[in-house]
C-alpha cells in the first residue's frame, strides 16, 4: 500500500504533467497562430518578410541594379590599359603566360597577342583611363570604381553565368537576387521584389536560361520575375475581356480561401508562396501597366537614355530599372546578350557600346540627380573577360578569360573615380589585390547591411551560402 508521501508525489508528478502538456499545447498553438496570421498578412498585403534579425547592421543601400553584359566584355577594349600589349602586338604570347592555363578555344594553336583595338583616355577629375568605345562611361568615371582584378572559376558562358549569379557551377543553387529577397524581404506589395529584363544586340546573344534567377532550394516566392522584352511585360497581366476587377478579386478570394484551408491541414510553405502569388498577380494587373507606360516621363528623360518605349532595348529597360526602383523593387538584374567576341570585336564593340553605354550613363546620372543613388548599388560587368591572345572569327577577336577581368561598382558610397587592384602587364593574371567572385557577393550583401557569413540554410547537412564555404572578404577599401 502507499504512502500517503508517495500518492502526494504522484499527484504533483500529474499535475506537473498536465500543466506542463497544456502549456506545450498552447505555446505550439499560439505558434502556429502566429505562423497563420502572418500568412494571412502576407496574402493581404502581397509582400513578404525577410528574415527575423535582419539586416544584421545598418544598411548602405536598400537595392542592387545589375547590369550584366552577357557575353564576357573585353577588359582590354573597356578599362585595362596595358602598354606592353600594344608592343608586342603579333608577336608570340609568352608561354610562361599560358603553359597550362585553361583557354577556351585556343588549346593547340598558335598564341599570339593582340595589342588594344582601341585608345584609351584619362577620363574625370580622377584620370581613370577609359576607352573610347565608351565615351559615355568617360563622363561618369568619378562616379564609378572600377575593378580590375576579377577572378572567376568557370570558362563558358552558361556555367560561368551560373557562378556568378549563385556562387557555384552547381545548377540548383539559389540566385543573388533570390538570397537578398529572402533574407531582407520584399518593400513593395505592388511588384515582386526581383525583376529580370534582357536585351539583345552583337555577336552570338548567348541563351540565359531562367535558373539564372531561380531559387534553388529556397522557397519559390523568392524567384526573380522576368519582364519580357516586347508586348505586355507579364503574360496574362490584363484581365480577360469582360471580367472586371471586383470579379476577378472575388475568385482570388475564393482560392485564398481554399488554399488557407489546405495550408492549416498540410503547414506546407508553399502553399503561402501560392497565396502571395495570386495576390501578387491580382495587384500587378495594375501596377505593371503604370510601371511600363512611360507617357509621363518628360522628353529630356527619354532622349537622355535614348529609350522607345516598347522597344526591349537595353535603353528602355534601364528607364524601366530606375521605375522599378523607384517602387520599391530590391533586385533589379538586366542583362544585355552580344559581347561574345570571339571575331569582328571593334565591328561588335561599337554595336554593343552604342546600345549599352550611354544608357547606362543615363541610368546612374538619373539615379543620382533624384538622391536615389545614395541608397541603390549599382554592378556592372559581365561573366568574365577576354584573352590578352588574338582569335580570328571574321576580324580580330579575343576568346574567354577568367584568369583577370574588369567590373565597377557605383553608388552607396563607393568611392567613385577609382580603381582597384590590378592585372600583369599583359592584362593576362590579376597579380594585385584579385577579388574573386565570392568577394563581389560580399561585399554586395555587405552594403545590403548582411553579414554573407550569417545569412544561410541547412541543406542535406551543410550550411549552404552564396558566398560558398571558401573564404571570401569584404572590399572596404571601395567603401567610402
């Protein structure tokens, strides 16, 4: 028989027992309400949070515009200048150069250098030397830095643009633009948070495919949204013919709905993803068509980047990126396809040059005289560089390069009107101070005000990153 001791225990042990059961309840219920009503609040507004904690410390800026070439632009018709390449122009390459290094398409042949197919000028109050197929980027070279010792690790395009987009060669691998929209959120409910446009005009426009702006492993909602060229930007963003928008909100009611009744059975995150998207689609059917009628901008604007609206230039889509700006669009990537140059480079450089140079003069001078390039990255470049070795397709030309590359950065309190780092005398290895392309993320998600080694997910065991698990290094000397 027990003790009248032992029975007191156990009903403290039960008590204990229940208490703490109904607290466990009500904390796991009161999570879940929690997770619901920010589904709900997100379905309502459209826009999605970033991550608690974040930004990690306060912010540079609060979105990135990269303007990619796609192609790989020649460093040594752009930004670097090398005496020694004019010199030994036609003359056999040095093979302490290249005994062993990956070239695309020159293995076997006969090496030759190719001095600069263009001059170059001390351009701005800071003397940056700047080619004259630029002559627009001569104008603004106190604004920009520009990087002349990129590094990268993949040698054809598609690979190429896959490191530089997500970090890895890896397909599967979340976007930059992906990683930001997740860990700092969306700040319109009107537009997605990352929206891609491209423009073609030059040699061989590689193919971009759209895991290029996927999301990888990350949910969905973070996916970068494309912009098509010509016709409405969004397929099916104009409500069918005869359906009005209290009809239309009334069936994307009824879906959120039965998508919320699903989501409290299943607890499945992409179901909240679909919430937002319907919503997200409802409001873009009035948003977009404002975004893309440019009938209000003034006529020195449009001259000024040389944009017809509806054209899909690269003029036009570099309006179209300072309006999304404006709204509160995050990422904003615009790819223009045509530098390939493996053949007729001066012939495609002008091509290339005259439909991206002065629109991209136009965009950062915009930015700056509304006060917005204070707060807005801007990252110009392409996937890598171009050999300081002559390649004959058509007329002069240079194959791909990875070994040292030019980019710049602009705005955020990037110290404009300088360079850094630095490539040999051949414009062949970045010899002082290379930046990898981890490093570049870095310091992106670092003006971001991400910390790159705190913003990560577990996947399959490993904690997976966009600057990788090498290690990578912010560029402070850039920052002002």
């Amino acid at each position: 028989m027990k003790s009248w001791n032992d029975m007191e225990m156990m009903l403290k042990r039960r008590t204990f027992l229940t208490r703490s059961g109904l607290g466990f309840g009500a904390a796991a219920l009161y999570s879940l309400m929690q997770q619901q009503q920010s589904a709900q609040a997100n379905a309502n507004t459209g826009r999605i949070p970033g991550l608690p904690g974040l930004p990690h410390f306060p912010p540079r800026v609060k979105r990135v515009i990269f303007l990619c070439m796609a192609g790989g632009p020649s460093h040594l018709e752009t930004f670097d200048y090398k005496p020694k390449l004019n010199e030994l122009d036609g003359k056999p390459m040095p093979e302490s150069f290249t005994a062993g290094q990956p070239i695309a398409q020159l293995q076997g042949k006969e090496l030759k250098v190719q001095g600069h197919l263009t001059k170059f000028r001390a351009s701005g109050k800071s003397g940056t030397l700047i080619s004259d197929f630029m002559p627009w980027h001569q104008k603004m070279a106190d604004d920009i830095c520009v990087i002349k010792s990129m590094q990268t690790e993949q040698i054809n395009h598609d690979p190429a643009h896959t490191f530089m987009n997500t970090g890895s060669a890896i397909s599967g691998r979340p976007s930059m633009g992906a990683w930001i929209t997740y860990g700092l959120g969306v700040d319109t409910d009107e537009l997605p948070g990352f929206v891609v446009m491209t423009s073609v005009g030059g040699r061989n426009p590689q193919p971009i495919a759209s895991r290029q702006w996927g999301t990888g492993f990350l949910p969905s909602r973070y996916q970068g949204v494309e912009f098509n060229s010509n016709g409405d930007p969004v397929n099916y963003v104009r409500p069918p013919g005869g359906i009005t928008n209290a009809q239309q909100r009334e069936v994307i009611d009824a879906i959120r709905q039965l998508n919320e009744h699903r989501l409290r059975k299943v607890h499945n995150p992409e179901i909240e993803t679909r919430i937002a998207a319907y919503e997200m689609a409802f409001k873009m059917q009035s948003s977009v068509p404002e975004l893309v009628d440019l009938s209000n901008e003034p006529k020195h604007i449009l001259e000024m980047y040389g944009a017809k609206p509806g054209d899909g230039s690269f003029a036009s889509n570099c309006l179209l990126a300072r309006r999304l700006a404006e709204r509160g669009v995050r990422f904003i990537h615009l790819y223009h396809r045509g530098w390939d140059h493996h053949g007729g480079l001066v012939k495609y450089m002008n091509i290339c040059c005259g439909l991206t140079d002065k629109p991209t003069w136009a965009l950062l001078t915009d930015l700056k005289q509304r006060g917005m390039l204070d707060d807005t990255l801007i990252i110009w470049g392409g996937e890598f560089g171009r050999t300081p070795m002559s390649q004959s397709k058509g007329g002069a030309g240079r194959d791909h390069h990875i070994k040292g590359f030019s980019m710049w950065m602009a705005g955020g309190g990037i110290k404009g009107g300088t360079t850094y780092g630095n490539t040999d005398e051949l414009g062949y290895n970045a010899v002082e101070k290379p930046v990898h392309i981890r490093d570049l993320h870095a310091t992106m998600l670092h003006m971001l005000g991400i910390d790159e080694s705190r913003l990560s997910v577990r996947v399959q065991g490993l904690d997976m990153k966009l600057t990788g698990v090498e290690p990578s290094h912010v560029l402070e000397e850039i920052l002002g």
